[in-house]
C-alpha cells in the first residue's frame, strides 16, 4: 500500500468511496475537485497496484474560516479555539467497502497528522457517533484525539438542503449525531 497525493487519475474511485461510506451524494465531484486544486487543503489516497483503498481529505485555514465549514456550531466551535489561527479541518475520511480492519484508516490518520503538524496549530476531526463512526472514534482516540463535544442533528439540515442519503438512517434527514475531536 503506497500513500499519495489524490490525483487525476484516481479521482472518479475516490469519489465512489466517500459516496458509499458518506452517503451518495454528500461530496460531488466539483467540491472533490476544489480540495484537489486547494493549496490550504491535505488530500491524500492510499492505493495498491492502481486501485484506491481510501481518502483522506484535511483543509488548513484561518479561525473564522474553518468556523463557517461547520455544519452547526460555529459560535462554539470560535470560542473553543480562539487562541489558535491557523486550524487544520479533517473532513473526510473513508476506506473502501471490504477492505476495514487492514490499517488502511490508520496509516491515513497518521500520516494527514504527520503533515497538519507543521502546517497547523491544531487538528480538528468531526466523526459520525452512529454505525461505523465507532470505528472511527477509536481512531481518533488511538491517536491521540480528544473528543471535545457531541453534536446531535449535525448533518440534518445540510442532509435537507443537498439531499443525501445517510447510510445510517438511510433516509433525510439525517439525524446522526457528530463527536468533535482535536489533537
């Protein structure tokens, strides 16, 4: 398994991946694209003999900015890390159906937080609490990740306004509960 940059060439797999784990739907392939030709943004794939295995997508920012990309508490989220000005924002994350449990997720996270280091004052996570998020959680907390607040709801309204289906509820809205972790 090799780690890259997400490219050209991979992007139409890594976009299958983030809709089968995230809900079809939740990323297009323009948003895709954008993280892509984002200087600010850490998008990285693992692949083995051309096929990808899974995403990890991170955005650098500003305070204020990384504040509005918050579905919902933004006025919390600006008071929780007003010392910090430059925040590293894990978006998406995902490995493809049928290969968890292989390191694939670990070897991402650790590596999006080797380079959000240098890049960032803090790094900051949002997981799904319900399904396959434990997965996730335990991630997090394996490398060392705080969990710092619970969101109920978070992703109802946006799951409204751009009409995705979340694989956990597997209707809109989506009523799936949010786990703020930072490191």
């Amino acid at each position: 398994m090799d780690l890259s940059i997400l490219s050209d060439l991979h992007i139409t797999q890594v976009l299958q991946i983030l809709n089968s784990q995230l809900g079809e739907n939740y990323i297009t392939i323009e948003q895709l694209r954008s993280y892509q030709n984002n200087p600010n943004a850490v998008c990285l794939i693992c692949v083995n003999e051309g096929e990808v295995l899974g995403v990890s997508i991170a955005l650098i920012d500003s305070l204020e900015n990384t504040s509005k990309q918050l579905l919902v508490g933004q006025d919390w989220f600006q008071s929780e890390f007003k010392e910090s000005s430059r925040i590293a924002l894990r978006k998406h994350m995902a490995v493809k159906p049928g290969f968890e449990g292989q390191g694939i997720g670990s070897h991402l996270v650790k590596e999006s937080v080797r380079r959000l280091k240098a890049l960032s004052d803090v790094i900051v996570t949002i997981v799904w609490k319900e399904g396959d998020g434990e997965v996730m959680n335990r991630l997090m907390m394996k490398n060392d990740f705080q969990s710092i607040r619970t969101i109920p709801d978070y992703w109802k309204q946006d799951s409204i306004t751009h009409q995705y289906v979340c694989p956990e509820c597997k209707v809109i809205p989506c009523t799936c509960s949010a786990v703020i972790y930072a490191l």
